[in-house]
C-alpha cells in the first residue's frame, strides 16, 4: 500500500470497521452489567450520587406534605480512564500485511462491549462503601419501629465462591455504572507526527473515561455458601424480608439470581428442574431468572 493520506484514512476505516463488528459480536449477551446496573451519564470528573435514603413510597397526605430530603450527597463516584492500543509497523503496511491485523481490532471491540460487566463485577467484588457509609454487602443502620438504631445485614455469610439473588424490578439496581467518555476507537496515522517518526509505527486503539460503584444495597444480597435450596431460600427470604427506616416494608422482589460459571448447574436444578433429587416437587422452580456471570470469580 501506497504511504499517503488518503490510503491511511481508509486503513483506519477498515479497523474501525473491525472493531465495530468485534462490539455487535456478543449482541444483547455483551451487555449483561445492563441487568443488574443503573446506567448514568456523567458530565464531570466526578458524579454526586445524592440518593434517598431509602426507597420512596406514597403516604397518606394528612396535613402538610412531609418533604423527603435527598440523603448522601457526599457519595460519589470517580471516573477512571482506560485504554488499549495496538501499533501497526510502516513495513507491515508497506508489505500489505495489515490485514493480519484485522482480528487484533475485532478483538479490541469484543473487549470494550466486555469492560462495563468486569467493572460491575469489580465493584461487587471489592464490596466498597456504599451511600450510607457501610460497605455494600453487611451491616446496615435503620431504624426500627420504634424509632431506634437497628442492624440489618444483606450478607448471608460463607467461605466461597459469592453468588447473589436481587431485586431487578426498579429503576435504580444495586451497581451503579457511569460513562463520561464512551468507548471510542481512534487513531494516529499522520505520516509526520514525531510519534510516528519515532517508533515507524503507526497506532490504533480504544479509549474510554468510564466507572462503576455500588447503588441500592437493599436490592441485592449476598451468598457465600454452596449454592443449593436450602441457601437459595435462605438468601432470598433475607432479600424479600429488608425493611426500610420505621420498619415500613420495602416490597422487594426477588427477580433476578447471579453466579458465577461453576453454580451453573446447581442453580439451573434449582431454579429449573421441576422435581428435586429425592423426587419431591421443587417449589423454587421458577422463581427468579438466572444470570450466568462469568466475570464472578468461580473461587473464594
């Protein structure tokens, strides 16, 4: 290929090309953090998250309007720059050997559809401070119904591999992920930038300013037992039984059960199997749906 202009432009055309058909590659299977995240656009380095206290629910109106002031207005969430850049050689074009290159780009897509699930992951994983000062997954302060101090925890507690049932139902999901700058492939291909004089390379690559970080800890609930029934009903009566400040109930449902790729076929009996091991019906057959995550650690 000819070293000019125009014959650049149309190599960054074709692997811009390549990584576009690498991001449609996994469909609607890409984007399985959309299940269990609230998607925000971010406009500054970092976001503000004054989130209610505890999920809003209609009261009687009796006198003056009681105002639900936003709580937690010092939570945040800073965004964080990645990328991923491949050089392609002057000789590598100069011998019409691009094309092998093609396949690297296609996977630079696959991989930037991928990274919101390995952040999300990441965030469930880490089990950082959430809006109230505690850590997602554990002990939480409400107050009971007669006004005082309560601990509640959405950790059942375990040694292994964590797996986890949520309330998928609202709006707002138990990970928050954030997105500043979208995924964008790019490129420097001008033949006399001192980059390109330097190295005799010329670089394509994807970048993104982007991060995730823990939402509603009331809509998820941790497990670190084996998965069987027995943890399944565990885990998802302390999801349904949460109850807000005063202990109003919170009405959550349990529609949604994540784990990670070595539960697979536990949690398929479970949820699946109309009859258990010892024949009896299987009363948690089709209780919630099952997200397969395999970016969950398949080991504690």
């Amino acid at each position: 290929m000819d070293l000019n202009n125009a014959n650049l432009q149309a190599l960054f055309r074709a692997y811009r090309t390549n990584f576009q058909r690498g991001f449609a590659s996994l469909g609607d299977g890409g984007a399985l953090y959309e299940q269990f995240c609230t998607t925000v656009p971010s406009t500054t380095a970092v976001e503000v998250y004054p989130f209610l206290k505890a999920l809003p629910r209609l009261r009687e109106w009796i006198g003056d309007r009681v105002v639900h002031s936003l709580e937690g207005a010092d939570f945040s969430i800073k965004n964080r720059k990645f990328e991923l850049t491949e050089g392609v050689s002057r000789d590598a074009i100069d011998d019409d050997t691009y094309g092998l290159f093609a396949p690297v780009f296609e996977e630079f897509g696959r991989s930037s559809r991928e990274h919101p699930n390995e952040l999300a992951v990441e965030t469930l994983v880490n089990n950082p401070k959430c809006y109230d000062g505690a850590a997602l997954f554990g002990n939480h302060i409400v107050l009971n119904d007669k006004g005082k101090e309560a601990q509640v925890s959405n950790d059942i507690g375990g040694t292994g591999a964590a797996w986890y049932v949520m309330d998928l139902t609202r709006v707002i999901k138990p990970v928050i992920f954030q997105k500043r700058r979208d995924y964008d492939f790019r490129a420097l291909t001008d033949l006399n930038s001192d980059a390109v004089f330097s190295t005799d390379k010329f670089k394509f690559g994807v970048d993104a300013r982007v991060n995730a970080g823990p939402g509603l800890w009331q809509l998820i609930v941790r497990c670190k037992e084996p998965f069987s029934a027995e943890t399944y009903e565990a885990a998802r009566a302390r999801l349904q039984e949460l109850k807000g400040d005063h202990g109003r109930p919170l009405a959550l449902r349990h529609s949604h059960t994540m784990v990670p790729n070595n539960f697979e076929g536990a949690a398929l009996r479970v949820l699946n199997n109309a009859q258990a091991a010892n024949g009896a019906t299987n009363e948690w057959a089709g209780t919630s749906k099952l997200i397969l995550n395999p970016w969950l650690p398949s080991a504690a």
